[in-house]
C-alpha cells in the first residue's frame, strides 16, 4: 500500500472509530439515563464494569501481541495494569452495591485499588510525556498546568469546609475517609496536566500517536468527573452518583477505542514487517 493511500486509510479508520465511540457512548449511557430511579445506580455499575472489561481486554491483548518491549510497550503496559486496577475497583463496588445491598462506603478496598491505578497511569503518561519532548512546547504546559492547578484547587477548597466536621466527630474512620477522599483530586492532577498536554501536542497525528491522544482524552475525561464524584458524595448526595459514571463509562469507550488503534495499526504494521523481513530473509 501506497504511503499515500495508507495515510488516507488510517484517516478514515479515525473517523469512523470516532463515529463508533460516540454511538456507542450514547448507546451504553442511554440504558442508564432511561433506566429505573430505583435501578439506575446498580444499572449504571453494570455498565461501567462491562466496559471497562472490554477496555482492560483490548489492552491485555495489545500486551500479549506487542510485548512490554519498547516505549510503545512500556507505556500500554502501565496503562493496562492501572485499567485492571481500576476495574478491580469497580467490580468491588458493583459486588458492595448489588450483592451485599449497601450503598458507597466511606473507606473500602476499591479506594486502594482506585489509588494504586493512578500510580501505574501516572507511569503510562509520564512515559509518554519522556518520548515527546520534541513535540512538547513550553507555552503549552504552563497553560495545562495554570489551568489544571486552578480547577483543581478550586474543588480542594470546596472540600476544606467539611474537615472541621470530620474532626470534630472525633472518629479516626472519619477523618481517614476525608484524607482520601482529598486525596482523589490532588492525584487527579497528575493526569490532567500530561494528559492536557499529550492532547494539545499530538492533535494532527493520524497514526502512531493518536492511541495516546485518546488515551489521555480518557484519563482527562476520568478526572474531571472524579471531582464531581468527590463533591457528590461527601456531601451526601450518593442518589446522584449515578451520572458521573456515565463519564467512567465514557472513559472506557474511548479507552477501548485507543487499544483497538493500536492493536489495528501500530502492531499490526510491526508485525507485518517483522513477517516481510523474515520472509526476505528467512533462517538457514
């Protein structure tokens, strides 16, 4: 195929990839929009662990194909085991929710889950940040950065008020539920700026960077809702959490979508070329 003419092919797989994510967002968030009120928080766990298992099994197989080798490698392996993680901790929930019957615990073991998965994508962002120095100007990172801080620091400071609360009630359970639940929006700025600044460098890309444009696309989306969750839920309105699962669920699409990108081109045309030169040159 013609350099040309493969430059055009991998155009319109984009295009019609995107088409399919945004179809498929509507599709999978519908089922909870239009679900039961009574129904709608388990409805919408079932959904955000259905694709977040698509997601997490798009990535084991783009592991097993490619490899940990390389930056491609390495960056999709951290990204895979902290989308394990994360799903890890949203099966715990679901299990929490609809096997056990309770509602959003203060602290529980899908915390820990949730924490650990940051650490591994902050590895996959970083990783990719490394290799993309030339690509990277410094205008564009002040601005992510000034940005991310102030939004950021807006929704820690809507949370501060509620500290003297959890240390007046005197309960070590509170106040560690409190210093993770701060925790969520200070890590999440560790995936907004790279990922803001993956976005903004790497957006005429068509091929080997568009899987990590989408994939820090997924992890913005991700900790932008994180704040609303956060706010929600430490002021009690666990009846609302519902809707921004609806953006995790978002997240996983465009996830998967960034896993079959890669899967479909980067190793695949590796491969081929592995098969090409192997057949040119085959062993004795």
């Amino acid at each position: 195929m013609k350099p040309q003419t493969n430059h055009k092919h991998h155009k319109l797989t984009l295009r019609i990839l995107i088409i399919t994510i945004i179809v498929l967002t509507i599709l999978a968030n519908s089922i909870t929009i239009f679900s039961d009120v009574e129904n709608r928080q388990s409805t919408s766990l079932w959904i955000l662990n259905i694709t977040a298992a698509a997601a997490v099994g798009l990535g084991i197989l783009a592991i097993y194909r490619h490899g940990p080798h390389g930056i491609h490698g390495r960056s999709y392996l951290f990204l895979t085991l902290g989308l394990v993680s994360w799903f890890a901790a949203d099966a715990t929930e679901l299990y929490y929710y609809v096997v056990e019957g309770e509602e959003q615990k203060l602290v529980s073991i899908s915390d820990f889950l949730w924490l650990a998965g940051y650490g591994f994508l902050s590895a996959h962002l970083f990783t990719v940040i490394g290799s993309l120095h030339s690509y990277i100007r410094r205008r564009a990172i002040l601005i992510v950065s000034g940005i991310s801080i102030l939004f950021v620091g807006y929704n820690i400071h809507l949370l501060l008020p509620l500290s003297e609360e959890y240390i007046s009630m005197g309960e070590d359970n509170d106040l560690v539920a409190f210093i993770i639940t701060v925790t969520y929006p200070i890590l999440d700025l560790i995936l907004i700026v790279p990922s803001g600044i993956i976005l903004i460098s790497l957006r005429k890309d068509f091929q080997h960077f568009i899987p990590w444009v989408l994939a820090s696309l997924s992890l913005l989306i991700n900790a932008i809702a994180d704040d609303g969750y956060v706010l929600d839920f430490v002021n009690g309105n666990t009846h609302s959490l519902w809707f921004w699962n609806l953006f995790y669920v978002t997240d996983f699409i465009i996830m998967a979508g960034a896993f079959f990108l890669y899967n479909r081109f980067h190793i695949s045309d590796e491969l081929r070329k592995k098969k090409k030169s192997f057949n040119i040159h085959p062993k004795q």
